[in-house]
C-alpha cells in the first residue's frame, strides 16, 4: 500500500515586514487583508501540528497543490521553501503553485526558482506539466498560477500547457498505473465564480474526457470538495482539500486528505482515502476511517 498525503493552501505564516517599494498593486491590499482578516486565521501551530501527525503517520509522498504563501514577498518564498525542507526531500513532495503564489506580476519567476526542486518533472526539467513517477503512481503536475487584478483570484494554464499534458498522457496511456492530476484550481464547473474559478478548465474537461486521469486533487476553496469530470471509462473523482493551516473562523477547520494506492490491483487501480481535520478545542489533526474514492455521477452537457 502506497500512502500519499494531500494538503493544500497552507499561507505559511507569519508576513515579513515589507517595504513601501514592496508595497506597489496587489500586495499592498494583500498585506491589509491579511492584518484585518486573515492573520488570526491562519495559525503557525496548525501547520505544527500537521507536520507532527505527518511525522507519526510517514507517507511515502506528499502531493500539495498551491499556495503556500499569500504575497509572494520574497522572505515568504525563502520560508515556504525552508518548511518544504523540514517536510522532506524533494523526492517525497511534489509542488504545484498556486494563484497566491503569483500575488504580484512577476512574483512567481522567484518562486519557481527557489521551490524547482519540488516541483520538476523526473528529468529535471522545470516546466508544466510534470510526470514524477513515485512508487505504483504517476503524479501529473499543473500549473494555474497567473497574476491577477485585484478583487481576481482566478486561474489559467494556457493552451501550450494543456497541449502538452495531452502528448504526456498519450505517452502514458492507459497502462493502469494510477494517474493523480495536481492543479490548483478546482477544475469542475460551479465549484466558485468567475472571478476566482479556472478560466479554461473547459478545455481541460475535453481533454480529460478523452484521455482520462485516475484522480484529481486541488485547492483553492478552503473547504474539503468532493466532485467528478467525465472521464472516458466513467467519472474521474475530483477531490479537493481544506487550507491546511485555518483555525476554522472564516472557513473550515484545517484539512488534509491522506489516500492509499493498491499497487498490486490487478486492472482498476484501487484508492482510498481517509480525511484528517483539525480539531481547534485539542490543537491535534484528527484522521478519519478508511473510504473507498468514488466519484458522484456526472451530469450529462449538451
């Protein structure tokens, strides 16, 4: 049994102490939304208490999908890459950005340089999509990060992206080694508004619809998700998970989703998961009982 944990959305806090020049756009509401809302929600000693659960239950990876800071100041970047360190080698995580991580135009180029050992494919090479193959499972990375306007949080991967995930899963086939997609945004339809939602996941719905993936994972909406795309041989599970660091004042109690892959199935890869909430009165994570991942019926389109 393969064991990989899923976390999502962790706002690694706290935010440096940032200079006017630094202030320019988007930051500038970034840093005050965070002092007026989101400082008291997104606590240090979550993300304790998640390594320390992590650390008793040793996944064999750990797959997260976006966001690890709110501003993409630099000094954030360097932090989230130094807990990416104490969570593990570069082998055992795989990193896909998210739209906080692209806060300000141009933030991003720093964090894909400091975060590429996390987030490149098995030839070392920085780019989108990546395929790491990490025991019985291919790991499919994406990136929907772009800058945005203020009052935007919304997502894109850009045609060469989704062209290029169409070639590598051609290559792959359909050979039943279980394929785990990583994106961001949540890539089903009315999962959030225009404004904060996957601008192009249409085209990706198309893509998937044809050649298929095993299971999704995103982020972005700060509450467990539990949805399906079409898929060529019945629904794809789409699953999303929580903020891994949220106290449970605005949105839900810190989440993560911990999923256990049967190698050895003979045809259909067998997943299960389990879900770990936080729980604010006792400061621990808390894992649930072991389900099967099964995805709810797709509404047919026309």
């Amino acid at each position: 049994m393969f064991r990989i944990a899923h976390i999502s959305d962790l706002h690694i806090p706290p935010l440096p102490r940032m200079r006017v020049s630094q202030l320019l756009g988007k930051r500038l509401l970034g840093l005050y939304s965070w002092h007026n809302k989101w400082k008291a929600e997104h606590r240090e000693e979550i993300l304790d208490a998640l390594l320390a659960q992590l650390d008793e239950l040793q996944p064999d990876h750990v797959c997260i999908t976006g966001d690890l800071t709110f501003t993409t100041h630099p000094e954030e970047v360097d932090a989230a890459a130094d807990w990416l360190a104490r969570l593990g080698p570069a082998s055992r995580v795989s990193l896909i950005p998210g739209n906080h991580d692209a806060y300000a135009h141009g933030s991003l180029d720093y964090a894909l340089q400091r975060w590429a050992p996390w987030m490149q494919d098995d030839d070392a090479r920085p780019a989108f999509p990546y395929l790491q193959r990490r025991g019985p499972v291919d790991i499919i990375g994406l990136s929907s990060a772009v800058a945005t306007l203020p009052g935007f949080s919304s997502g894109r991967m850009g045609e060469g992206q989704i062209a290029r995930l169409e070639a590598l899963l051609g290559e792959l086939g359909a050979g039943r080694r279980p394929r785990l997609l990583l994106i961001h945004h949540p890539p089903q339809d009315g999962a959030t508004n225009r404004a904060r939602g996957l601008s192009d996941r249409h085209a990706l719905q198309a893509l998937l619809a044809r050649s298929g993936v095993d299971l999704v994972l995103h982020g972005h909406l700060h509450r467990p998700v539990r949805s399906a795309l079409a898929g060529p041989d019945g629904p794809i599970p789409v699953l999303g998970a929580a903020s891994a660091s949220t106290l449970g004042q605005r949105y839900a109690p810190a989440h993560y989703h911990v999923f256990e892959v049967d190698g050895d199935a003979a045809a259909t890869p067998a997943i299960r998961v389990r879900h770990s909430h936080y729980d604010p009165a006792q400061g621990v994570f808390r894992l649930g009982e072991s389900e099967p991942v099964a995805a709810p019926e797709v509404e047919a389109t026309t």
